[in-house]
C-alpha cells in the first residue's frame, strides 16, 4: 500500500508559479475564485456564497493533508502571494496507487500556460515523490479547456458515464481520464 507524508507541506516552484500550503489567509481569494461562475460553470459543486464557506474548504482540504489523504496547493505567481487558483490530488487511494486530481485559475489568468505549468509540477511530484501509480481526472464533458490540458498531458480518456452524476436538480455526465505513471 502507498504511504504518504505531507508533513512538512511540499511547497513546489516553476518557472513563474509557487505551490504552497492553503490557509486561513486565502479565504478571500478562494471565494472570489469560488463564487465566480465562469470558475464554478464546470465544477458542479454549489457556488461559494460567502468567505464562510472558503473557509469550510479550507478545513476540508488541510483534513485531507492532515490525514494524508489528500493534498492540495493554492498556485500563486512568484512575485505576488495572491492565490490565483489550486491544483492537487483530491483523492488518493492508497491501495490503488492512484489519484485524482483537480485544478481550477483565476479566468483572467487562462490561456497563458500558467495550469500546464502548475501541471507539470504537481504531476511530477505525484509520480515521482508519491509514488502513484495512475492519475484520474472526472470531468464534465462540455469543460473543453479542462480536456484540452488533460489531453496535452497525455490523459487517455478511459471512460463515458452518460447521466451518472445527479447536480441542481439535473442529470450530468461524467468523462474519465487517467494517465500511467511513465515507464523509466
């Protein structure tokens, strides 16, 4: 079974980008990220309606990091503390040596490489510090953007689930996709 450790939190840098530890001083900029409908118009999850439920998250996601079963960083530009948005392994399923990941940016900040980079990043650590044997990623089919990185990433769509997943009074459907650790 994988072991993971997230103590002391593993901070990551690229390029441009810090990785670090969520905390109660992002509240604010998770729930303008959030509450944003462009952020939120794929992630069939409610809509933050305050900075209280941020915070709920936050507690979730250092839950999660506590019990190392879930570990998420807030992405911020090197030269600015600002959370711009998060990317991390949701799940991990320990026995499975697998996990699956989520992401999400600021809009004004898409399409200028910033995710492929934080992807890049996180997908290493996954791989080569975690250990995983397989990254997953359930997306909602129409998020095109979400399967364009998936698929530059070399994400293999494995799986069509039509109307699986019940949100707002709707019926949705869900894409799978997974990618293998690469052979050394």
């Amino acid at each position: 079974m994988l072991i993971t450790n997230f103590n002391p939190f593993p901070a990551l840098s690229t390029e441009r980008l810090i990785l670090r530890q969520i905390n109660s001083s992002d509240e604010n900029d998770l729930f303008i990220l959030r509450s944003d409908k462009r952020v939120m118009r794929f992630i069939d999850r409610p809509i933050a309606q305050s900075t209280e439920d941020a915070a709920k998250l936050i507690g979730v996601i250092n839950d999660l990091l506590n019990t190392n079963d879930g570990i998420t960083w807030g992405i911020t530009l090197k030269n600015d503390s600002k959370l711009i948005g998060t990317i991390g392994f949701w799940k991990i399923a320990k026995e499975h040596y697998r996990a699956e990941i989520g992401y999400l940016l600021h809009p004004g900040l898409q399409g200028q490489g910033i995710m492929q980079e934080a992807f890049t990043a996180v997908l290493y650590y996954g791989f080569k510090v975690i250990k995983l044997h397989s990254v997953e990623a359930n997306v909602n089919p129409e998020n095109a953007a979400s399967i364009k990185i998936l698929e530059r990433n070399k994400f293999i769509r494995e799986a069509y689930f039509k109307e699986n997943y019940y949100y707002d009074g709707k019926f949705l459907d869900s894409a799978i996709y997974s990618l293998l650790a690469p052979m050394d």
